[in-house]
C-alpha cells in the first residue's frame, strides 16, 4: 500500500535501486574514467588538427587527395556493422545466451582485423611512397591520428579476444557481465572516434 498523497490518492514509494541502475554506466565505471581521457586526447587533436589546416587549406587539400576515401569509407561500414555485433553479444549474454555472445564478440573481433588490415595497407603504400609524418603538416596528423586510432582498435581486439574466451567457458550470467558490456563500451568509443576522424581527414575539404 502506498504512502497517502496532499492530493488523496496513494504514492507509491521510490525504488532506489531502479534509480540508480538507470543512473548506472554501461560497464566497470573505471573503462568510462580511460575513455572520456582518451576522448579528451582525440578531442586536442582534432582541434589542433582543425586549426592548422585552416592555415594551410591549399596544403591540406591536395595531400588529402592521395588518401582513399573508398578505404576509409569501407572501414567506416566495417566498424560500424562491428559495434552493431556487439550490440547482439550484448544483448545475447543478457538472456544468458553465452555461445551467442561469444559468436556475436568474434564477428566484431574478425571486423576488427579487417579494419586493421585495410589500415596496414593504406599505411604500407604511403611509407613505399616515402611519405612520412615529416613530409608535411597533413601528413603529420594524418599518420599520427590514423596511428593512434589503429592502435585503439588492436587493443579493442585484444579486449574482446579476452571476452570471447570466457564466454565460451560460461563466465558470464544475465547477472554478472559487467566484463561484456565493459568491452563493449570501449568499442563503441572506437567505432565513434573513426565515424569522427574519417570525415575530418579524409572528406572536408
């Protein structure tokens, strides 16, 4: 029975609990403390990246021009379709569904490798071009974003390799898989950082 109301009619009392799983981060609260730090960074050079460009616009559009933007754009659906996967492990591991989950997690993970090695291709041809950060402005944030953001994705895929295997191995429950959704979360940074920074580097103009 609820608490009776100025108005006549009873309240029903607050779940303090529910609130604060509403409230609650997807995850260990530690991985959004690295993320928001590693957003932060990305933010500074984006900035930085925005505001030199602005001084060398002719500069900036004509090195932008040797990147292929059917590369990036392909690795853009690529990590897209690869956060959508771990919406689904997720969900699966959720209903207590751990083989699934597990199945979801590798497709991300293999999307990862693909990424990655459309990233070590485009990397390859423009050091056989002998184009370096030191070659100019553009590609000094170009290689060291691009770079930055590879490295990102290889450790995302060190954190679901690690989330796969104990999924196989029934470690995760609908109450305890906090490790899923962590993992998760830090994927989810990389997939936005790229849906970012592929526009920035590699269209405006």
């Amino acid at each position: 029975m609820g608490s009776p109301s100025i108005t006549g009619y009873p309240v029903k009392p607050l779940n303090m609990q529910q609130l604060n799983d509403k409230d609650d981060l997807p995850g260990d609260f530690a991985i959004w403390i690295f993320i928001f730090a590693e957003m932060l960074a990305f933010g500074v050079l984006f900035v930085a990246y925005a505001f030199t460009r602005a001084k060398n616009v002719e500069l900036f559009n004509e090195s932008q021009l040797t990147l292929s933007r059917t590369s990036g754009a392909i690795n853009t659906l690529v990590l897209i379709t690869s956060s959508y996967f771990v919406v689904r492990g997720v969900a699966a591991i959720k209903r207590g569904l751990s083989k699934q989950c597990a199945h979801w997690l590798t497709g991300a993970f293999l999307l990862g490798g693909v990424f990655a090695s459309i990233k070590l291709v485009e990397f390859n041809t423009k050091f056989a071009a002998d184009i370096t950060m030191s070659t100019n402005n553009f590609y000094m944030f170009y290689l060291s974003l691009t770079f930055f953001h590879f490295m990102h994705v290889l450790m995302g895929m060190a954190i679901l390799a690690c989330i796969i295997v104990k999924a196989r191995r029934g470690g995760y429950s609908p109450q305890d898989h906090t490790g899923v959704e962590t993992g998760a979360s830090f994927w989810h940074m990389v997939d936005f950082l790229w849906i970012i920074l592929f526009p920035l580097v590699y269209i405006i103009r």
